[in-house]
C-alpha cells in the first residue's frame, strides 16, 4: 500500500484526494496515470504535427490507442495480482514513450511533454 493514507495529486487546475484505502481508487489513479501518459502523448503528436495514435504505436505504448485504459488492459480488476500487473503495463508504456522521445533527435517535444506531467 502507497504511504501516506492520502495522496494529493495535481493537474493544469484541479486537486485530487484520493484515499488509498479503498479498492477501487487505486483504478481511478491508474487512470489518472493513464491521462497524464495520452496528454504527453497529444503533447508531441501536436508539436511534430502527427496523430497521437501514431506516436503511441511507434513508442511502444498501443494501450494508449484505446478509448479506455481498463478495456485495453482487459484485466480482472477484482484480482489484486491483476491490478499490480496493470500498473506495471502502464509504467512500462510510460518508459517507451519516453525512451522513444529521448531517441528523437529533437528532444525539445521531449521537454514540452515532460512539462505536463
């Protein structure tokens, strides 16, 4: 379990408290990661002038080509194994995404995407 009870996270203009200690919360954070992850991924197909669907896939991140992150990862959100695994997918698209920037000559897209996590 992630400590403190509470953990405060912040977007452009909106503060979530979200308690741990319930079940299903952890899935509304797994989600928030997920927005976080689809934005920077906007970021840079906005700035090379490309579809995100298209920076997603060449990244090494499909999850983020689906219109929900739950129904792409296809999990039994019940199983506690399951939601761990979840996680790490999520991580793991989030170090292609930015391994895959870093690879790019132009890293300047790079700092624009950084800048909205």
């Amino acid at each position: 379990m992630i400590s403190p009870k509470y953990v405060n996270i912040l977007t452009q203009r909106k503060s979530f408290r979200i308690d741990l200690d319930r079940e299903n919360h952890l899935g509304l954070l797994y989600n928030l990661l997920g927005h976080a992850l689809r934005k920077a991924v906007s970021v840079i197909a906005a700035v090379q002038g490309r579809e995100p669907a298209e920076i997603a896939s060449e990244a090494g991140a499909p999850i983020l080509n689906s219109s929900s992150l739950k129904t792409a990862l296809d999990l039994n959100w019940d199983n506690p194994v399951e939601r761990q695994n979840a996680l790490s997918i999520i991580l793991n698209s989030l170090a292609s995404v930015e391994e895959w920037m870093q690879s790019q000559s132009n890293c300047d897209e790079f700092e624009a995407a950084q800048d909205t996590l």
